[in-house]
C-alpha cells in the first residue's frame, strides 16, 4: 500500500516528495475534493495525507469519510507555520465520536 499527500503548499509536497511520498498539488476546493474522492476508492492506497489547511477545506466529507470506518486511513499534518487547533486531538475526538473526552 501507498501514501499520497493532497495539499497546495509546494513546500510540503517537496519535502515529502524526499521521504518517497506521492503528492497531488489541489490549487482549491474542488480539486481537493475531487482528488481525495477518487484516492478513497483507490485499493493501494493506504493513507491519504491532508495539511491542516485542506483538511479544513473539505473537512465535512472527511470526518464523514472516517466516520465510515473505511480504507485509506485519513491523517492531518501541521502546515508550515505548524499552526493546529488548540487541543486539536481532543476536538477531533469529539467530532468523531460524539462524546466527550476526559480533559474537556
């Protein structure tokens, strides 16, 4: 099984590209959209990687996506900046799963 990275950012694709990760460069929604549609029905693929800034471009279709318990497993990586949400894997709990987590 394979990684592909979805993203705008040229930097982050370069130095993936470095590490043997495949990239798609997504210019706006509809790209990435349309790309991270086809990856999930894709059987090589064994994770679809999505910088924070794409991850919350399409974020509704991707928690439904996890949701479904389905391969690929979807990850999220910081942008440059390394900017993420304040307790970012606490949120993601809670929209995963609905229920609160301890800390909350």
């Amino acid at each position: 099984m394979r990684s592909i990275l979805l993203t705008s950012n040229d930097d982050i694709i370069n130095g993936l590209r470095l590490a043997g990760v495949r990239s798609v460069k997504c210019n706006n929604r509809s790209e990435l959209l349309k790309n991270f549609k086809s990856y999930t029905k894709e059987e090589d693929i064994g994770i679809i990687i999505l910088t924070y800034s794409s991850f919350n471009e399409i974020k509704e279709e991707v928690l439904d996506f996890k949701l479904s318990g389905d391969l690929p497993l979807v990850v999220t990586i910081p942008d440059l900046d390394g900017k993420m949400e304040d307790d970012f894997i606490l949120k993601y709990v809670r929209e995963s799963v609905g229920v609160k987590a301890v800390g909350d």
